[in-house]
C-alpha cells in the first residue's frame, strides 16, 4: 500500500512539473529569427540592365494592363499562330509580312522579365493561365525539342555573321553591325511574338492556346541564341556608351540562362504553383454543402463587402490554406533555381538581378529612406482607421495601440483598404464623385471614350493614335467568341502597329483607366525610333508612373467638371477630404505592402531568413511596415506569401512601389510647370491640378517618354524634371490637405499614433503553441506569468491529480 501512494505521488509531481514548465514556457516563446535590418547593400555580380529580366514592355508580349473588364472585333486569321499584321509600313523600314521563321511568345518562359499576361496589374485577380487552367492543355516544356520540325534548328542565326573570329578581330563597326542585325531581327520575332499572344487573348480556343505555347518555346530559343552571341562580344574595350549599354541589355535573359533541363523544371514548378492558385476554391462560411467559391468574384466580393467578422477569418484562412499551404515546397525549390538563374547572368543571387534594372548603389537603402518620408502619413491614416474599425468590430477585438486584423481590411490581402472606404469616410454625408450616370445619360460608348483620351493626349500637343490603332484594337466585348477582358496596351515591336484591348463599359472606373492605357500607347509612341533593346520603361516603374500620373489628372473633380460630367459644385472642404481619403486608401496603403513583397524575398534570396523561418518572417515585416497581423496564429506550416499571385509567378514588385512614389513627383512637376501648383498656396493645391490642354507638361512627359531605356533612369528624370533620386516628398505635398485633417482628428479622439506589438503571430510549429488555429483571440491573452497563470496551473495541476489517482 505504501508503494502504491509513493508510485501516486511520484506520477503527481511529474504530471505537475511538466505543467508547470509548459505554461512557464509558453509565457514568452521565441522563434530563432534574424534581425530585422533596415537595409543593407546589393550584392552585384555582373553586368547587364532589364530589357528581357523582370515583365517589361521590353519582354515578348509588351503589354501594360489594368484589373477592370470589356472588346471589338479584329480580322479573322487563317493560320493559327500567325496574326495578319497590320499592313502599313512605318518609313519602310520593316516588312511586317514575317513567315513562321519564329513565333511570338506567350507567357513567362524561363526569365521573370518575359510576361506570363500584361505585367501592370497589381492585383491579378482575374486572369487566364494558358498553362494551367483546366479548359487548356498543359504546357509541355520539351514541345520544341520534341516536334521533328525544329529538331536541330536554331532560330537565332544570322546568315552573314562575320563576327566568328571577334575576340581577336573585333571592332566598333563590327559590333554596331552586329547589334543592327540583331535589332532587325529581333523586331520582327517580336512582332510575331506578340501576334499569337494577341491571338489567344482575343479569341481564346485550343488553337490558338496551342501556337501561343508553341511560340513561348520558339522565342525562348531565339533569345538564348542572341545571349550567347552578345556574351562572345569582348565589351571591355567599347568607349562609345551607347554601344556598350546595348551589348549591356543583350548580356541577361534571366532564367532563360539555365540549362535546358533546369528550364524545363524551373517553369515546371511555376506551372504547378499556379495551377494550384488558379484553381484554388473554398466553401462558404457555416455552409459546408456549398463550396466551389473562386478568388474572383465571389470571394474579392466577400473580402470588400462582408462586416461579419468571423466569415471574414473564415474566407481568409482558407484560401491561404488552399494556396500557399500547397505549394510551400515547390517554392523552396523555385528560390535554389531563381538564384542559380540570377549567378549564370553573373549576379550573386536573385535579389541583385532583380535590382539592378533600377541602376542604384543601393536600392534597399534608397526605398527605406522614401518610406521614412511618407510614415508619418501612414501612421496618421493607420490609427484613424484603426479607430474606425474598433467602433464598427468593439475595442474586444481591436485595441487602441494594437496592429489592425488584415481580414477586415477590405481585401484578400490587405494592400488596398479601398474596399472599407464606405463606412469610414470622414464625412458620411458628402457622397463620393461618380459620373456613371451622366455618362450614360450623356450617351458615351466605348469607342468615345477613346476618341476622349485621345483628346486629352492631343490637348498637350502630344501624338494622336495612328490609323492602325482604330483599326485594330479591341474596345468593346465580341459576341461571337471568348475574349480574356482584363484591359492591356500592347506594341507590336514594329514601330507602327499599336493596340488596346479592353472591355469598355460606359462607367466612371473605365474613363479612367482607357486614359491609364492611352498613356502606355504614347510611351510606345515617343520610343518607337529607339533600338529594340531601348524600347522600355526608364526603368521597371515608369510606365506604370506615367499612367497613373495621368490618370491623376483625369480622376480630379475639376476635370470631370471640365467635360462637363459634373454639372454642380463640389469645390468644399468636405468633398476635398473624402476626395484625398479615398485616393490615400488606395495608393498610400498600397506602399508598405508592396515595400514588404520584395523586402521579404531579398531576404529569402540571399540567405539572410532560411527556409524554416519563410512564413514568420513574413508577417514580422508585415506588422513592421503596415502595422497589421494575421487574425489567426499562424506557423511555419503556413506559407502566406504564396497566397499573393506574384510569389508562385515569381514576379517581382518593387517596381509597383517605385511607380506609386515616380507619379506624385511627375504630376507636382508639371502642375508646378504650368502654375496650377505653387507650394504653401492653399487656392492651388496638388490635387486640383489638371493638366489637359497644357502643351507644357505634354514636353515634359515626351521628354521623360522618347529616350525609353536608353539612359539610367535618373538621369533620363533629372533632364527632363530636375530631380534625381526617388522622394516621397511629392505625395506628402498632394495629401497635405488630408495630412491636415487626419492630424486633427486623432489629436480629438486621442489616437495612438503607430501600433506595439501585443502577441505573438507566428510560431514554429502549432503543436509547440499550445494553441488552436481556429477560434479565439489569440493575442489577447496576458503575457506574463502573473496571478491569472498561477490560478490556471493550480487548476491544472488539481485536474491532473485527480486523473493520476484514478490511473493505475
């Protein structure tokens, strides 16, 4: 009997003691993370700027586009996979009548930079995969290798290359003879190039689908050659610049550098994350028998309009645990292969591939000192929101100095809060401006709201679109056969040949972005005469800058008035407010999420967060830059990022930060330029400028427009507006009258400016958590080991007393 109760106590003390070191532990657990360091220096390897790296207009496909919907009809083709061109010759200088001595690409064959669909959209929620959506084949990356009527060939080959001998004859001539062949017959690939992808997206069939992924083969192996032939090119000696900087652009192709076999897995494994993405689907909140909801639209609709807190967690943790759960592993794989790409185009690793097109000493640096500048902003937004929120949701679930749930944030990801606008304007009763309905009432159609953007170009004396561009762009939505709508601008690559296509719709949004498109058409334009290597943005965000400086512009109340698409007056404090508040949780919310996009993969790339950490990491820097976490723990068996398309794309998104800050300093510089700007006087403020009929700022923009990629980009913006460097100074000037108001309106309700971190958000592992993932508010538990935790192990330890007494 005494061995019996010394067996129970010695059972009690050990059930005991593991208690108590469990709830100890669990009072301040630690992840082994790195240091999050504010910047730190590129790690350069090699020469070479974007013309074929990351998506670029530059890439085959040369497409710019937006997230909206709508078509006209085109020609009909005979021979799929060759479009009939348009016919008019620009100087003579090209023969658009090209044979199937190349096909156009289609997709992001082997190199980040070569689109896989137009590369402007931030979102891309509503695209098409050619290569994994269910209604196509799949993608077969040996296709060319295989079809015994390309066994053997090489696409790339000049039939009077007297270059074989050039490392010990060589000279300028030489060269600029080589770069002129090769300019010549690039153009004319790409113009093929872009044919069959114009092709599918305008006419979507099993025909087309099949030359558009026959074509991404065919260019693959052209740009190979080319990159092998340039590499030949001793450049060390080239004094003339532009001659260097063009062998310069010819020296990386990206992933496209990677043995055939690696190719092959590299675009394997982006296929399967995709195919993963574009076919992930949940099933609807406390309705487990109706599932099959899609990210568009149904559940983009519930993320923007839905005030239920728990559907919210619900829609939100599982479509990541249906998309970035799933391809977690594929993704450490795509990272070894990104980088083994970025060291054969003589970089160290990714991160300074995917830099160097921005030509900076240190870019990391040079976007954390923009960021510094527009915080204080942001944290003025952030806690009026947060405020907003806790009124809509109770100060339970959201705390005063707390970072802000992503879920209720108005979107999927929690990088536009345009979706919560509604009900946190700062004056409710002062409707936002929508001229939907006198557009209707006024009779527009899609083909005169491209007559008007036309207009708007040709007000400041900048080009008007040439005859091929009515002739075949598609404006409106066919009847007769499936289009892809998301709206793009394309070029040819022949210098003549220019198209949108869009499905228009006679509505508020649409005027916008048709002008946003027209903008992409002008820079192709003012480029055009460039070498084809040159015909590209100053560097990956300046076309996007261009557009949306534009569209500044177009979206103001004052020249919506101008159209007269406004008839009464809204030129009030209170429409200003609701004006600039609208346009901040757009655009100004946007930053740190696209700062943290890129932020987190340098640091994957080059090491500094190995693979155990990729999740925990993310939603450090997530809570560090915007200020909001996860509504539910998460863990390293998560993998968030891959719930963003641009990860499983391998898309990189600095450029969309660099964009966002470019077009506040463009549009201060020519509403400053034209006088309807001057600092400091509130009767002219930032964002009442309108530049239509303004020859002046149409000089400006062709001026920063012509020179294409021909020089670094900073120097391209100091000629042309007389600044150097990246600043955020220029959104801080269009914002001030909200920067204003906001500063007011926390001092009245005493808001805590900025967010402390209130709980753990990530843990390695769950299980080690001791803590569910669905349910409860995790982080709202006490931290320390006080009274409360004493009283919870005290009770523990009485149950656990009383199960070892009854066990034997």
């Amino acid at each position: 009997m005494a061995c019996l109760r010394n067996r129970k106590l010695t059972i009690w003390f050990q059930v005991n003691l593991v208690i108590l070191l469990t709830n100890l532990c669990l009072a301040e657990p630690q992840l082994d993370l790195p240091p999050l360091s504010q910047s730190s220096s590129p790690r350069y390897g090699g020469y070479g700027l974007l013309s074929s790296t990351q998506p670029s207009i530059n890439s085959p496909g040369n497409q710019f586009d937006q997230n909206f919907q709508f078509s006209t009809a085109r020609p009909n083709q005979n021979t799929p996979g060759v479009y009939p061109v348009s016919s008019t010759p620009f100087n003579g200088q090209i023969n658009p009548d090209i044979s199937n001595n190349g096909y156009p690409n289609f997709g992001n064959v082997g190199n980040p930079s070569s689109t896989l669909r137009p590369v402007d959209d931030r979102n891309r929620d509503d695209r098409i995969d050619i290569n994994n959506d269910p209604n196509f084949r799949r993608n077969d990356p040996n296709f060319v290798r295989n079809d015994p009527n390309f066994v053997g060939t090489n696409p790339y080959e000049f039939s009077n290359n007297n270059i074989d001998e050039r490392l010990h004859a060589v000279n300028l001539q030489q060269i600029r003879d080589f770069l002129l062949k090769a300019d010549d017959q690039a153009s004319k690939e790409c113009t093929n190039n872009v044919a069959a992808q114009w092709n599918f997206e305008t006419d979507v069939n099993d025909a087309t689908q099949h030359a558009a992924l026959d074509a991404q083969q065919r260019y693959t192996l052209f740009q190979r050659g080319l990159w092998e032939a340039a590499q030949q090119i001793p450049r060390g000696f080239v004094r003339d610049y532009q001659t260097f900087r063009q062998l310069r652009m010819l020296s990386i192709i990206g992933s496209a550098a990677l043995p055939p076999d690696q190719l092959d897995r590299y675009n394997r494994i982006i296929n399967d994350m995709l195919a993963v993405y574009n076919t992930a689907e949940i099933c609807a909140y406390n309705e487990p028998f109706k599932c099959g909801l899609h990210l568009q639209p149904e559940l983009q609709f519930i993320m923007s309009h839905s005030r239920d807190w728990d559907e919210l967690s619900h829609v939100w943790t599982e479509w990541r645990r249906n998309t970035g759960r799933r391809i977690r592993d594929l993704y450490e794989q795509l990272v070894d292969l990104t980088n083994q790409a970025a060291r054969l185009n003589n970089f160290t690793d990714a991160s300074a591939y995917w830099m160097f097109p921005y030509e900076s000493g240190n870019l990391r640096q040079e976007v954390e000192e923009v960021w510094e500048q527009v915080k204080p902003l942001y944290d003025l937004l952030h806690a009026y929101v947060r405020r907003r929120l806790r009124e809509a949701y109770g100060p339970e679930r959201i705390s005063r100095s707390a970072p802000i749930p992503a879920h209720i944030l108005g979107d999927m990801w929690g990088q536009s809060w345009s979706g919560i606008v509604p009900f946190t304007l700062p004056y409710p009763g002062k409707t936002l401006v929508d001229v939907t309905p006198e557009m209707i009432q006024q009779g527009y159609t899609p083909l005169t709201i491209f007559q008007l953007a036309e207009e708007f170009f040709v007000s400041m004396n900048m080009s008007a679109m040439p005859p091929d561009f009515w002739a075949l762009s598609v404006f409106d939505q066919p009847q007769d056969r499936h289009i892809h709508c998301q709206p793009s601008a394309w070029d040819f690559c022949n210098r003549h040949d220019f198209r949108i296509k869009m499905c228009t719709h006679a509505d508020m949004k649409d005027l916008v972005t048709a002008h946003h498109e027209m903008a992409h058409i002008e820079y192709f334009l003012a480029y055009r005469n460039q070498p084809k290597v040159f015909r590209d943005g100053a560097n990956p965000g300046f076309h996007e800058a261009i557009g949306e400086a534009i569209a500044l512009s177009i979206s103001s109340p004052r020249h919506l008035q101008t159209l007269g698409l406004v008839q009464r007056s809204i030129d009030d404090t209170a429409h200003d407010t609701n004006y600039l508040f609208t346009q901040a949780m757009d655009k100004l919310a946007f930053l740190p999420f696209a700062l943290v996009m890129d932020r987190w993969r340098w640091d994957v790339f080059t090491g500094d967060v190995r693979k155990e950490q990729y999740n925990c990491h993310w939603w450090r820097l997530r809570e560090q830059y915007q200020g909001i976490k996860p509504p539910v723990l998460r863990s390293e068996l998560d993998f968030d990022p891959g719930a963003k398309y641009h990860i499983p794309a391998n898309i990189p998104y600095i450029r969309y930060f660099v964009s966002t800050i470019l077009q506040f300093q463009i549009h201060r510089v020519l509403c400053e330029r034209t006088g309807q700007f001057i600092p400091g006087d509130s009767t002219r403020p930032l964002h009442k400028c309108d530049i239509y009929r303004n020859p002046e700022a149409g000089k400006i923009l062709t001026r920063i427009m012509e020179r294409g990629s021909s020089a670094p980009w900073n120097q391209i913006l100091q000629d042309a507006i007389g600044e150097t460097r990246l600043s955020g100074e220029a959104l801080r000037d269009y914002f001030r009258p909200l920067e204003d108001w906001l500063r007011s309106e926390n001092l009245r309700t005493g808001e805590y400016l900025g967010w402390s971190y209130d709980g753990d958000y990530c843990k390695f592992s769950i299980e080690t958590a001791g803590l569910q993932v669905y349910g409860g508010f995790y982080n709202s538990a006490h931290r320390n080991f006080d009274l409360t935790s004493f009283f919870t192990i005290l009770l523990s330890s009485t149950l656990a007393t009383v199960a070892a007494l009854r066990w034997r």
